[in-house]
C-alpha cells in the first residue's frame, strides 16, 4: 500500500512537470505556426487554385505558356498538384508542331520549360468547356467525377482563378465555339460565396478588354484584376523565332517577373503586386477591383493566395481523436493527392469540405473538424489536463489492466 | 519460454505474408527495326498478393502496389483492366512488324477495356455504374479522359476478341470504351510513373523519367493491364505497365545507327532498384552479321516474333556489374545507313483506307495481306459511332492478288452486327469472321452513310473532323512464341501476337457554319416582328380621317365649327379622335 501511494505521488510530481513543458511547447509552437504574420484580418488554412487557358490551336501558344507559368510558380510557392485545377484547352506540348516535344516555353530563349517533369493537367482538351469551368467553381459535378477534377476548397482557402484566353466586353471565349460572359462567372462566384467555398478570393484574367469580365461580381471578399481596360487590347509580349509563335502576353510576363522575385516567405502584400503594373510597359490598363474586399490590399499577402503559406491551426494533443479509430472512416490514405485520385467518390456531387485533400501539414484541422467543439477549453489547460489524464491512465493501465489485451473496436486500414 | 512461443505466434501471419511477398520485375527491351529505327521497350510487372486481412474488418495491405490503382479496381469489382495510350503510327511495312512490342497497346489514341464481377443480388445496372466509376476514377489519375462520355458509348460486344487472361468461376462482363482522341503526353506519364514502386528515381525507371527525351521519339504507347486477385481460385493479382517508344537511330544528317543507353537517355545504367526482384536489359538482335554489341551478353535466349526465330541477349543488372556503365551496339564497317531496298515483311499486315470520300458518304476499305503459306482464320471488328451507318448488304470481301481465289461467302464467314440506335449516342460494333488465304490481300469493302448530327454535337474544333477507333483483326490460330525445339509448326503461326490494329482513321463530317443559327435567330426575330407589328397595327389601328392642324389653320371658321360639333358630340366623340389621331 506503502508503494502504491508512492507511486501516486510520483504520478502527481509527474503530472505537474508534464504541465509545465506542455505548456511551455504548446508556446513555442504557437509561436511559430499560430499566427504567421500575416496581416490578414482572416486567417485562411488552405490554397486553391483554378489555372484556365480557354485557348485552342498552336497559334494561342502564348495562352497555354501564361498557364503553365501561373501553375509553376504556384508549384515554387508551394502549392501542392492537388489544389490546383488546371484547365488547359489544347496540348501545345505534345503538339505534332512543336519542335521541342512535352516542353512548352514563356521565353524567346526557351530558359525554362514549364512543362516540366510533373505536370499534372486536370481538365485537358475537349473537357475544357464553360459548363465544366462553372460546375468546377460551383462544385455541381457528375457523380463519379474524380476529386482531381473538384475544387474542394472550404470556408478557410483562398481560392486564385486565373484565366487566359480570347475575350472582349463581359466575355470569354472557349474553345472555338463558345463564351463565359462576365455575368456567368459573377453568378458562379456568388454561389461560391453562398455555398461558403472561399475565405477570399482573387480573380486575375489576361484577356482583352478583362476589365469588363470582373465588372459584374457581387460577391464579398473577392479581390479582382485584369489586363487591360474596356476597348483595350491586351498584347503577346515577344515571339520565339523556333516555335515560330508568341509565347507569353504581356501582362502576364510582367507579373510572372515581379512574382518570381517573391519567395516563400516573402512579406510582399497585393498591394506591393499591384503597385508595379506599367500600362506603358504592358501596352494595356490594368484594372484593380477591391471594393468587395473588406481588406485592403494592403493587408492582405501575395502568398496568401500565390502559394501554400498557410496559417497552421495549433489544437492542442488532446483534441485529436485517436488516428486509429478515426483513419477507418475517412481514410488517411486519401489524404494524398494520388491516393484520393483513384477512389471511387460514390454520389458525392457537392463533397463536404474535405481537410483530407491536401498537404499532410492539415492533418491536424481534419481531426479538429471532428472533435466536439464545444468541450473545447482553454489550450494550456487542455495540454495540463491531457498530461496528467495521460500520466494517470498510464499508471491505471499498468496496474489494472493486461497489456497484451487487444483494444476492442480498433480498425485499421 | 511461453512469451516465446507467443512472440512466435504474433510472428507467424507476418512471416507467411512476407514469404507470399509482392515481386517487381523490370525489363527494357531493345529491338532495332530494319529501317533504321529502334524499338525502346520499358516493362514494370508487379504481382501482388490478394491477401486482405483476417480481421472484421476489410484490409488492403500494399507494398510494392500503389492504393490509388488498386482501390478503385477493388471497390468497383473489377477482375481486369487494361488502359492503353498510343500516340504516333506503327508502320507496319517498314517494321517487319505487324505492332509494336507491347502486345497490350491499342491502334491509336486510348482505350480502356475490362472484366468486371456481377456481384450477386445487385441489380443489372450496378456494373455498368461500376465501369463508370472506374473509368472516371483512373480517368482523374491517368490525367485523361477514359470514362464513356455517354452511358452508349460502352461498347459491350468485344469479350469474345478480348477473352479474360485466366479462368475464372466468376460471372464476368466485358467492357470496352475507345477514346481515339486522347494522345500521349508528359501528363499522362507523371502518374504512370508515380504508380511505379521506384516512382522514376531508381532502377529502369530513371531512364524513363524524362518526359523530354522519351515524348520526342516518334511512336509512342504507354498501358497498364491489372489482373485482380481472384478470390474464388486465391490466385494472386499482377500489374503490368509498360512504356514503348520508336527512335530514330539515324542521324538527321545521315551517319551510321550505331546507338548506346547513353546516347539514347543521356544517362548511364542506373543502380538497380533494390526492391526488384529482377532487373534486366533485353536485345533482339537484328539478322544481320555484322552486328555488335558491348559489353557482351550474359546469356541468350531464342523467341519466336511475328513468325520468325530471333535470338535475343539478355543481360542481368542484378549483379551490379553493368551499373554506371554504357550498353553500346553498331553495325560493324557501316558508314552512312542506306535505306535497305527490300523489307521483309511481317506474316499477317492491315490497313484501313477510306475511298470515295464525300460530304454524306464513303467506303472504308480494309485490305488484309497473309504473307504466310498457310491459311488463316481471323476475326475483324470495329467500332463506329451512332452517326457512322454501314450498309450492311453491300459488304463485300474479294481476294486482290494471289492463287487462291475464294468467293466472298468463304472468305467472308459469318457477320455479328450490333447495330446502334441514332440519334441516341450509341455505338455500332461489327465483327467479320474471315479467312484469310496464304500469300493474298483480302479486301474488305463496307460503304456507310454519315448522319447529320446537332450543331451543338460537333465538337470544338469541328473542321478537323472526327477519329474513328482504330480496326482490330484478332488471330484465333496462334501457336505462341516459346521455342520448341523440334516443332514442324508452321512459321507464320508462331506469335503471341493476338491483336493487330489499323491506325485510327480521321473521318470529316459536313460542318455548319457555325454563325448560321446566329442568322437563323435574328431572321426569324426579324420576320417575328414584322409580322406581330403588323398583326398589332391591324387589329389596333383604325382607317380614317384626321382633323389635322394644318385643316384647321385653313379655315379657321371650320375649326370653330368643329370645335362646337365635337362639344355637342361630348366625351365620346372626343375619345374616338384621340384614337385616330
């Protein structure tokens, strides 16, 4: 009895010392992920981004090589294949006449291929139409569409549209035989807001007269820009004599050239992007659109949209449910971008917000989405409580319990 | 002791599962091509056990297998699957071969084909949803499309051509989906490799993972086939990929074919991946004397090819010796490569051709040439969408050259015609059972109307016109290609190619003017309104005279008389002048 107690004692000294370092731990990991600097009045915990190129045919190279170098430099930011929807309406790449095959280049020197080792094209060819590019946004699919074909973004992504192609006064053309009309991707961004699949989002559009297609949104927290005005042009930027074709337009390259100065960690705002638009340099007015923003450009980071710099959500030990029981019904395995392509996603026309697709680093939030929020305390004394319940249940288990019993209602995957 | 025996215990399912172990054999294979070319042939084959627990619960264990190929083949019930991307044409003619050295690609653009389980008690319609879902899902993770459009597009007649790899106890259906206009780009490789268990950073792989390099070659075709575990007969499953490719050894400048692993990846052998259970580089020696090759080979193995005896040299990576080496081969005292006049050619060659082409109608013809001494039986079939219609009266099968001569009902067996139901999408699906006469060109002729489809049918570049999935002749008396020493089986039957594919044929539609409909509307507004306006005036205006004010400037006198007469009149009169006016 003597040595039980003891025990006790040493539980209770064990618990305290626990207490101190969780607490001091769960500090400096606040510290460093919980609220990253950004000025950002929200915090957002995921990235999304839809890459459009509605071109066809090798003539609208350029089109496809805007694209392709949006997609790599979200790739250099950090943004996972997974969360970003490209769309791209011809295969310049694989193009009989491209005279350098599975490349495409944004520059005359042909310096960099876009193309890349890894490219992952999400919509391709005939599948890019304006029906799929509205049912992406608004998340209204086929039943057995492929999550690499769903913008699975939720109340906390920052959702990037960008597009590019042939356009004029409130539209854009796709393909060869069909428009997107400024009102259409108004409409598409309003149920968007309402069915609540972004935190913020910034529309960027190369096409003439761009302005014009943002000129309808309603929606908040939407920030929009373009490339030129209404009853402007927007124009190639330069021609490489090989290809025998322009390969990137001018707005694009410009803020390509700003972008790749920016790193992961940069402190850059959309206000600092914003700032370096030339209309004498791009040939065309950019216009800037915040006013459905409640923040200011200002205050709000170009990796906050441009990359996969998120704000991790620190939940203490304690509120994440036990990996084994919680791994049967969702799945971690889908929580990989390759392994969620291939499953089966039954009915699932409008997925629930889904923390699983992503990068390993939202594990945490999944868990968090399932505990009860309302048994939620204060996170210090959360990590105390944890401590000293895991000390003593420790303890317990050792003395009450034979540990070569199985756990009942374990599954694994 | 005790604890011992249950450490054992707890051992023994890990043991019995690691002596059932998944395996992962890689080869490439080399075949230089008469004409100058080589054939480059990646093979990645992975067998994987069915084992799936013995828990309550379901398991999957995967080692060497990748879960995103597997999941949904298992959840969707599929016993096999094959997905294959061909870019490029196969030339039959210079090759001397009648396909590429994957017998599983397909004739052009992608294809998917499969077996799925029935499964007891579900409705009929289940497995159709099932093909669906896998389709979509393989279609998200092969970046491509491989899903049927439309629930007709499935054709369902082809079980017979593409028989299951094993047998089975189960109740199975076929399933066939061409996609003629997909193509084969760095896309579609980046998951192929993923699925890989070296995913491209080691072993044969890592020649491969150079999207650059390996999509400038002229024929391309990547596929998988997966053959899942059985159940019923606890047999186990295997999934092959395979990637192939043609370059061109000749210089663009002339020069001699001489060629090496480096010239042709700008890499050396790279370290063996150590989880390969065998690693190889195979070499199908050409049929000349002059040829050479570095280091020498470890061993030699003879095979049968498309009729003919080939010796083949094989060198083993495993034992690390080759590793940062070079393979180098050439043709010994050959300066520039000189086309060679005359082509062997290969036993059994088709081609598919369209003849009277105009706007509503044409022919297709199918020429079919046994260089073989021996008689063959072969089945033809093809694939049409709903909107290509045959006339199936006016087939016709003739013997072009040769001494045999047949009439059209020998040559030309028996017909299965499935045909579709327009405007629906649908598919018609035909298959010819033909004999095919030694040392002869059997002409198949099928004439066919196209249908006027919907403008909003036409696809988005509709000038370019449409592919037609490619023909498939299967040959039902092949003898396989392992050697017998003292077989007397005749040449031309020894293969293991099954299948030879015409290459896809681009058939143009008659397009509108796509701005018509635009016309159509505002004339038909126009003539709308012209005719409601008119409408509207004759039932709203009325015929008379009108007291205008230049009358009444006039005679003043008059109009103060009429102002008098139109106040006697009173409101009315008042009212009824108003309307006029």
């Amino acid at each position: 009895m003597r040595f039980a107690a003891s025990l006790w004692g040493l539980a209770l000294l064990l618990a305290q010392l626990g207490l101190v370092l969780a607490n001091q731990v769960h500090q400096q990991v606040n510290d460093l992920f919980g609220h990253n600097g950004s000025g950002s009045a929200t915090t957002h915990t995921n990235n999304w981004a839809v890459l459009v190129c509605s071109s066809r045919y090798w003539f609208n190279y350029r089109h496809m090589a805007n694209t392709l170098a949006m997609y790599r430099t979200l790739k250099r930011l950090g943004m996972p294949d997974s969360n970003i929807i490209l769309m791209l309406a011809d295969d310049v790449a694989c193009s009989a006449r491209n005279p350098f095959p599975a490349t495409v280049y944004a520059n005359s020197g042909r310096q960099m291929d876009l193309y890349g080792d890894a490219v992952e094209v999400d919509y391709r060819g005939y599948e890019v139409t304006v029906e799929s590019f509205l049912r992406l946004l608004t998340g209204r699919h086929a039943p057995h569409t492929p999550p690499s074909k769903r913008l699975l973004s939720d109340a906390s992504s920052n959702v990037f549209i960008y597009m590019t192609g042939h356009g004029g006064n409130e539209f854009l053309k796709f393909q060869d035989n069909e428009e997107v009309s400024a009102f259409d991707i108004a409409d598409a961004i309003e149920q968007m807001s309402e069915k609540r699949r972004f935190n913020k989002l910034l529309f960027v559009i190369d096409t003439c007269q761009a302005n014009t297609m943002y000129s309808k949104f309603y929606s908040p927290n939407v920030i929009s820009t373009g490339s030129s005005a209404i009853g402007e042009s927007s124009y190639s930027h330069h021609n490489d004599v090989d290809l025998g074709t322009a390969v990137i337009d001018s707005y694009t390259h410009y803020i390509l050239q700003y972008l790749e100065t920016l790193g992961k960690t940069s402190r850059a705002t959309l206000q600092d992007f914003f700032n370096t638009y030339d209309p004498a340099r791009i040939h065309s007015h950019p216009g800037i659109s915040t006013e459905l923003s409640p923040t200011q450009p200002d205050g709000i980071l170009v990796t906050d949209f441009f990359g996969g710099v998120v704000s991790v959500e620190v939940t203490p030990k304690a509120d994440e449910l036990d990996p084994l029981r919680t791994a049967g019904s969702a799945g971690w395995v889908s929580g990989r971008r390759r392994g969620a392509r291939g499953i089966g996603e039954g009915g699932q026309s409008s997925p629930s917000p889904s923390p699983m697709k992503g990068p390993p680093m939202r594990r945490t939030e999944g868990v968090r989405g399932w505990a009860n929020p309302t048994e939620r305390q204060t996170e210090g004394g959360w990590v105390g409580n944890a401590a000293l319940s895991a000390v003593l249940l420790g303890i317990g288990g050792y003395l009450l319990i034979d540990p070569r019993t199985d756990r009942p209602g374990i599954k694994r995957e | 002791m005790t604890r011992l025996i249950y450490l054992l215990g707890l051992l023994a399912p890990w043991v019995a599962a690691s002596l059932s172990a998944d395996e992962f054999h890689e080869a490439l294979t080399l075949h230089p091509l008469p004409d100058g070319k080589l054939s480059v042939l990646f093979e990645f084959t992975t067998y994987f056990s069915g084992s799936t627990g013995h828990g309550r619960t379901p398991e999957s264990h995967h080692s060497l297998t990748s879960p995103s190929l597997l999941l949904p083949l298992q959840q969707n019930n599929v016993s096999e699957l094959s997905i294959s991307f061909v870019s490029g044409q196969w030339d039959q003619h210079r090759s001397g071969q009648a396909g590429p050295l994957s017998y599983g690609s397909g004739g052009g653009g992608g294809e998917t084909r499969g077996w799925l389980r029935n499964s007891k008690g579900a409705s009929p319609g289940k497995v159709n949803e099932n093909w669906v879902a896998v389709t979509n899902a393989l279609g998200g993770l092969f970046c491509a499309t491989l899903a049927p459009a439309k629930e007709g597009e499935v054709v369902k007649t082809f079980g017979d051509i593409y028989p299951p790899s094993r047998e089975t106890k189960q109740n199975l259906t076929h399933f066939h989906v061409p996609h003629p206009e997909q193509l084969l780009c760095a896309e579609n490789l980046t998951p192929f490799l993923a699925l890989l268990p070296s995913k491209g950073v080691s072993g044969l792989s890592h020649l491969l993972a150079q999207p650059g390099v390996v999509l400038s070659w002229g024929f391309k075709a990547e596929g998988i086939e997966v053959i899942m575990p059985d159940p019923s007969t606890a047999t186990g499953g295997l999934w092959k990929g395979w990637w192939e490719g043609v370059v061109d050894l000749v210089p663009v400048t002339g020069g001699s074919r001489a060629s090496s692993i480096e010239k042709l990846f700008r890499r050396s052998i790279p370290r063996v991946f150590p989880e390969a259970s065998s690693s190889v580089i195979r070499l199908i020696t050409p049929e000349q004397d002059n040829f050479r090759m570095e280091p020498q080979a470890g061993s030699r193995e003879e095979q049968w090819l498309d009729g003919r005896k080939r010796e083949v040299m094989v060198w083993d990576l495993m034992d690390g010796g080759l590793v940062g080496q070079d393979l180098r081969f050439w043709w010994e005292n050959e300066g520039d490569f000189g086309h060679p006049l005359k082509l062997e050619s290969s036993p059994i060659s088709i081609s598919r051709r369209m003849a009277a082409p105009y706007a509503s109608d044409g022919t297709f013809v199918i020429r079919i040439t046994n260089n073989g001494d021996d008689q063959r039986d072969a089945v033809y079939s093809e694939v049409w969408p709903w909107w290509v219609k045959g006339w199936m009266s006016e087939v016709s099968a003739a013997v072009e050259s040769g001494e045999t001569e047949g009439s059209s009902s020998e040559l030309l067996r028996h017909l299965a015609y499935h045909p579709s139901y327009p405007p629906h999408p649908s598919t018609t699906s035909l298959h010819f059972s033909l004999t095919l006469p030694a040392h002869a060109t059997l002409i198949l002729t099928i004439p066919y109307s196209k249908l006027t489809i919907k403008y909003t049918e036409h696809r988005p570049d509709a000038e370019r016109g449409v592919e037609l999935p490619s023909g498939v002749l299967t040959l039902l008396d092949l003898e396989g290609e392992s050697d017998f020493p003292n077989s007397t089986v005749i040449q031309s039957r020894r293969s293991g190619r099954t299948h030879i594919y015409t290459t896809r044929l681009l058939l143009d539609l008659p397009t509108p003017d796509f701005s018509m409909p635009y016309n159509v509307i505002i004339m038909s507004c126009t003539v709308m309104a012209v005719f409601f306006g008119m409408m509207q005036g004759a039932l709203s205006r009325q015929w008379g005279y009108v007291d205008t004010a230049m009358e009444r400037l006039r005679g003043r006198g008059k109009v103060t008389e009429g102002a008098r007469r139109g106040a006697e009149m009173g409101p009315e009169g008042e009212g009824d002048t108003e309307k006029i006016s």
